[in-house]
C-alpha cells in the first residue's frame, strides 16, 4: 500500500513538506519513522474514516491536527 493511501491528504502533504533527509533534524526523523510504523499506519487508516464521516469541515480539521500534534509529541520524547 502507498504511503498516500494510509493518511488524510493533509498529513501526507505535511510529511512531504519535511526536509530531506540529510537536511532533517532528529525530531524530523522521527516524524517520518513514526508515520511510516504499522501502528500508526493503522491509526492514519481509522483517521480517513473518522473524517468521512465528520459532521463538518471543522471537525475534520480538528481530527487532522489531533493526528498531527500526536505523532509531533511523539517525535519530540527521548528514544
């Protein structure tokens, strides 16, 4: 399965806007080994769905940036 088929298109477009690889942080790195674990590939599944079926715009969005400050937080704890 593509990357792009796990995750609302937001998340896909933030993880595309990191920096390379060699231009990465630590926290960057991060970012993209968590979005890329089964685990919360499965998360970024159930997201879609959540948002098909989110009463509005807003709350979709609010969904979107829960999903993003969780995998941020994340990223930000000591390995």
């Amino acid at each position: 399965m593509k990357f792009e088929d796990c995750y609302p298109a937001e998340i896909v477009e933030w993880a595309q806007a990191l920096p390379a690889p060699e231009q990465c942080t630590a926290r960057d790195v991060q970012i993209t080994r968590l979005l890329e674990d089964e685990s919360v590939i499965a998360l970024g599944k159930g997201l879609i769905k959540r948002l098909n079926n989110a009463g509005t715009r807003d709350q979709a969005n609010q969904m979107i940036a829960f999903f993003r400050g969780l995998i941020q937080d994340a990223a930000a704890q000591p390995a």
